[in-house]
C-alpha cells in the first residue's frame, strides 16, 4: 500500500522568545482514516514538527471501488498531540493548509472538514471545502481563523493536548444514473502530502 506522509509544521509566532520552547511528548491516532494499525507517528528531535504517515486515508465509491454499492462514504482521522506548554502562555490553532487529490464525475460531490476540539472550551473550531465534480486534480485547502476569533487553550497547565479532526466524504447525487468512481484522498499525485499548522501564543490574560 502506498503510504501517504503529513508533515504537520508547528510553527510558533509569539511576542516572547520563551513561547518557542513547546515540546511534543506524545501522539495518538484514532478514527476509520488511521489508527495504530493504519498510520503513524514521529517527532524531530527538537520537538517542533510531527511528522504522520498514513497507509489508507481515502475515501472511494463507485465503479472500480472498494465500495462499488455505496451511496456515500465518510472517513475520519483524529490526531492528539500532547505537549508541554512553557508556564504563563497558552496558543490557539491560527491556520490550517492541507493538499490532496479528488476525481470525481459531474454526478458526485466531496467534503473536506477540519474540527479543533480545545479543551476547557465549548467552542469548536470547524472549517470545510465542498468539492463539486467534474474534477480530476490535486487541490489545496486554506483554513485561517480571524484573529479576534482565535480559541485560546487553557492557562497554566503545563501539559496541554493539540486535538484535530480531518473528516474525508464523498457522495452521490441524489436520483443519478452515473456511478463512475469518486474518490478523494491526503495525497498529491507526484508528491507527498504538505499539511502545516500555524498556532498564535500569547501570555495568559
């Protein structure tokens, strides 16, 4: 199987040197798109990047499928990072950039969808693109909260968990004849997949 790797960059913008030193102590994977079995996990020495391979996040229906009679399909990953916060700052999640590749007919439609769960807060932070066919090419998602609308993790807990959600679905319209296949999944077709967060810090107010 061919293995999809996400370089996910923790890029740290802060108004103090001192918020640069997050380190990451563990990832968990979860969901029908990964898991131990499916995916995988490693960090720079440094701490600063984590880097998921994916054996199998796709999503396909239709002829010449894996779920040639299916309707619709949805799949889901889940990432939690946790990592140690330096004393007196807490982050929020400010973009989101993903690559990926869609084929699909004028008969079908896909769903990109990306949830920051943050704990201690009720808000959650979602973002989606709807990608309508005909399509046949790679495509880029952008996600970047408004600076006022930024959700900020709690302050003075050292040990804090990054939550993220990528959701896969594509789908049939309703009443079509066209079954030809409709795929979408994390990868390029000449390159690995780039995925990147951007996090904002600040001090605890």
């Amino acid at each position: 199987m061919k293995k999809m790797l996400v370089l996910l960059a923790l890029t740290m913008a802060s108004i103090d040197a001192s918020a640069q030193s997050v380190t990451i102590r563990g990832v968990r994977l979860s969901g029908s798109g990964c898991g131990p079995a499916t995916a995988s996990a490693v960090t720079t020495t440094d701490g600063k990047t984590l880097s998921v391979i994916f054996d199998n996040y796709s999503v396909e229906i239709g002829q010449g499928s894996a779920n040639p009679q299916a309707q619709t399909l949805q799949k889901n990953c889940r990432v939690m990072v946790d990592v140690d916060v330096p004393a007196g700052f807490q982050y929020a999640l400010e973009q989101t950039d993903y690559r990926g590749f869609v084929a699909m007919p004028a008969s079908a439609y896909g769903m990109h969808r990306f949830v920051q769960n943050v704990p201690s807060q009720p808000i959650v932070s979602m973002r989606e693109a709807q990608l309508r066919g005909p399509l046949n090419q790679n495509y880029q998602v952008s996600m970047k909260q408004k600076p006022g609308r930024y959700i900020y993790s709690a302050c003075n807990a050292k040990m804090q968990t990054i939550d993220l959600m990528s959701q896969l679905m594509v789908a049939y319209l309703p009443n079509t004849t066209d079954r030809s296949i409709a795929m979408i999944n994390l990868d390029t077709i000449d390159t690995n997949v780039a995925s990147s967060f951007q996090f904002s810090w600040r001090r605890c107010q």
